[in-house]
C-alpha cells in the first residue's frame, strides 16, 4: 500500500514537472522552427536587396534592422511583403531608396510570409513578436 502510494506520486510528480518543461519548450521550439524556415525564405527571396546582415544597399534597398515597419504594425508590415512598393516611398534617417521592391502576394504563401516576417523580426538587432499565418491572411483581407 505504502510502496503503491509512493510510486504513484513518484509518477505523478515526473508528469507534472514534464508537463512544465514541456509546455515552454514547445512554444520556443514553434518560434524556433518558424525562424529556421523564415531564414530559408529570406536567403532566396530578400537577401539580394537587403542583404545577409540585414543592412540594405544605400540609396537602394533599406536596411531591415529596428525600422519602424519591420518592429511595427504586423498588418502594415505583411502588406509591404505582399504588395511591394514602387521605390522612393520609405525614408529611414533622412535616406530614401530607389528600388521598387517586387510583390509577393502571389509568389509566397501565407506561411511564407509569416516565417520570413519572424525571421526578420528576430534578426539584425530586433527582437519582436512572431508574426503568425492569421496575422498574413488578415493583411491580404484588408487589401483592394
Ligand atoms: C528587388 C529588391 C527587393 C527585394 C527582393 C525585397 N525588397 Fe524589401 N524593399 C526594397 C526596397 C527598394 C524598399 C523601399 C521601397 C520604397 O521606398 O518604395 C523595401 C522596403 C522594405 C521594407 C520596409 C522598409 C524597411 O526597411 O523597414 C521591409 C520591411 C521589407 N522591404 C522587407 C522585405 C522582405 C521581408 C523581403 C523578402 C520577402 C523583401 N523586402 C524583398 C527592395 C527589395
């Protein structure tokens, strides 16, 4: 009875300290995951305009590091990925950038464009929040 009792707690006290490890771990593992696809994305996609580190081309392509849009509204933001923009619209300290930058609303999945998105938002000097499959597909609702 004694040695019944303490194996069950035994038991029950391994599967609580594992649900507690686990359930952060898990969340850090999705972030984790959709930053490893996103870079995937970003290198084949973004990297030719605005580089491997993020720094852009001067008078070109703007750099992605703590700019308003990338650590701003998430909505503003999938919606640059998804429609492009025509060149000289951004200004980042005083500087403007001539390139249009290319659509890709039909280039890249909603998955695409979130993980690339998280992948920015947590690279070259930023930390923010995950920007998540919703989050695109309400962007691509609010477009004409
Ligand atoms: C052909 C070059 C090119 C490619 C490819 C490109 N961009 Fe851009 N991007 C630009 C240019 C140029 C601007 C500014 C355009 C303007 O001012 O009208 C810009 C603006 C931005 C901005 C807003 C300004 C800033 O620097 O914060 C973000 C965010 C951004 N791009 C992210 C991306 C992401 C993510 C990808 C890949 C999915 C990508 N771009 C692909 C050229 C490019």
């Amino acid at each position: 009875m004694n040695r019944l009792f303490v194996m069950a707690s035994t038991a029950l006290l391994a599967f609580l300290l594992m649900s507690q490890t686990q359930k952060p771990a898990a969340k850090g593992g999705a972030l984790a995951a959709s930053i490893a696809r996103g870079k995937v994305v970003y290198e084949s996609t973004c990297q030719p305009c605005h580089m491997a580190d993020g720094g852009g081309a001067p008078n070109m392509n703007p750099p992605l590091s703590r700019t308003k849009w990338v650590l701003g509204d998430k909505v503003k933001l999938a919606q640059i990925v998804l429609k492009g923009l025509p060149g000289g619209q951004i200004e980042i300290d005083g500087d403007t950038f001539h390139n249009p930058m290319p659509a890709q609303e039909s280039v890249l999945s909603d998955q695409q464009i979130a993980d690339v998105l998280t992948f920015v938002r947590n690279n070259f000097g930023n930390k923010a929040s995950a920007v998540t499959v919703a989050e695109v597909k309400a962007s691509r609702g609010r477009m004409k």
